[in-house]
C-alpha cells in the first residue's frame, strides 16, 4: 500500500514567485489499485508524481511504501519498487543500448551487485518469452538499439521491462501523449494488462477523458494543488465524457 500523509510542496518559498504546487493531498492507494489523475495544467499532478517517485521531496508530510518512511528517498533508492514510464519515448531508456541490455540494466535495479555479470542464454531466452507477449515481433530483435525503434514499440517495452525489475509501483506519466492515436491505443492496453496479470499499484496521469474513463478503477481529479474529486470504482462507472470535460469548463 503507498499512503500519502498531508504532503506538501512549495516551490520558491519566500519569494514573489513562490507557488505551493501540492497543498495538503492525503491519499492511500491499495496494493493493485489503478489509480487515474487528472487536472488541468499546473493543477499539481506532475509534482505529485514527481514526489513519488522521489526526484522531488515534500517540504511537509509523510510518503509510506508498506511499513517504510519514503518520503526523504533519492529515486534510485525508491526505483526498486517504483517504476515510471514518461511521456516521452525517448526517456526512461538507454538509446544507445540494444533491447536485451536495456532489459538487463532494468532486471538490475533488484540486484546491482550483479551488475558485472553478463547476459547468458537463460536471460536471452527470458527477454524473447516477454516481447513475444507484445505481439510486435521484436523478440526477433533484441540486438537492435533501442533508439531506432518507434515510439509506440519503445512505449511498450518500457512497460515491460517493469516487471522484469520486479516493482511494486507504476506510475504512467502520460504515457501516451506523444503517440499516434493507433500506437496510443496498444500501449494503453498493454499498460492495462501488465498492471492486472502483475498486480501492480498504478497511477495513471492523464489528460485524455476518454482513457481517463476507460482505464482504472478510481478517478482522482487535482486543482492549484489539491485533490478535489476522489470516485471510487462505482462513481466513476456512472460518470460519463461530457460530465468530466465539463470539470475544466471555467479554465
């Protein structure tokens, strides 16, 4: 379970150009819970994300993962057991990299001290088995850079190789914002698949409605730093597109 206690965060404090990004947000999101944030754009959402995953820290207030205190973690301590896919497709991977090591260095975050061994057959074989599941054919590929592939194809291994880190957490950062309508589709549905048959605790940001009604089991909406609408499971099935677009009417 990630519980969020009173967490706030101010940016430029004692200046004129101080802002408080995340205002008091208190949350518990269950273990293989899906989790869906909106809000328009400065409403706190990427701040709050940015505070989980740990490249941000919360001036007051409380982060636990399970029993643990997280909330003064450096990212890479928290990134084995939270992992995140940007916006971006070229983030959150090595370009340079083939296929095979970026899902070496992605099985790595468990266990860094194995970080001078090689990747031998049985790993190989491991990496096909899962890309295979993608259904794109590139476990036929696993020598190719991960740079010269497409967005919607870098998108999808990315999502995967959460699992071969072994993570708790998955934090979908617009995942699908830069992706053509077509290639957007799969690696929601991909996202969606990988967060049931592994269990994960997601948060999804989002600015697309309909994936937003689409995707999840709870419906959070964030304003100047606050959580103001929380729908469960139910109240969300009830909600319909034009009720939600009409939230964002006054901006």
């Amino acid at each position: 379970m990630l519980q969020l206690q009173h967490i706030t965060k101010i940016f430029n404090t004692g200046k004129a150009t101080e802002v408080t990004a995340v205002q008091d947000v208190t949350l518990q999101l269950e273990d293989g819970s899906y989790t869906v944030l909106i809000g328009a754009n400065g409403s706190g959402k990427s701040t709050l994300l940015n505070l989980i995953a740990g490249t941000a820290y919360p001036d007051r207030g409380k982060m636990l993962l399970g029993a643990q205190e997280i909330q003064r973690l450096p990212d890479y301590r928290r990134s084995q057991w939270i992992a995140r896919v940007f916006q971006n497709p070229l983030t959150g991977t090595a370009a340079s990299l083939s296929i095979l090591d970026n899902f070496r260095m992605a099985a790595l975050r468990k266990s860094p001290k194995l970080a001078r061994l090689g990747v031998d057959g049985t790993f190989r074989k491991l990496v096909a088995e899962k890309v295979a599941t993608l259904e794109m054919g590139l476990e036929h590929k696993l020598a190719q850079p991960m740079g010269t592939l497409s967005g919607g194809q870098r998108q999808a291994l990315t999502l995967l190789m959460t699992v071969m880190a072994g993570v708790d957490v998955l934090l979908l950062d617009e995942p699908s914002a830069a992706l053509d309508p077509r290639s957007a589709r799969e690696v929601m549905e991909i996202a969606n698949r990988i967060i049931r048959d592994h269990k994960l605790t997601a948060l999804l940001v989002t600015h697309n409605i309909g994936e937003a009604l689409h995707y999840g089991t709870r419906l959070i909406q964030m304003e100047t730093g606050r959580v103001i609408r929380d729908f469960d499971a139910v109240a969300k099935s009830a909600l319909d597109h034009a009720e939600v677009v009409s939230w964002f009417d006054y901006y």
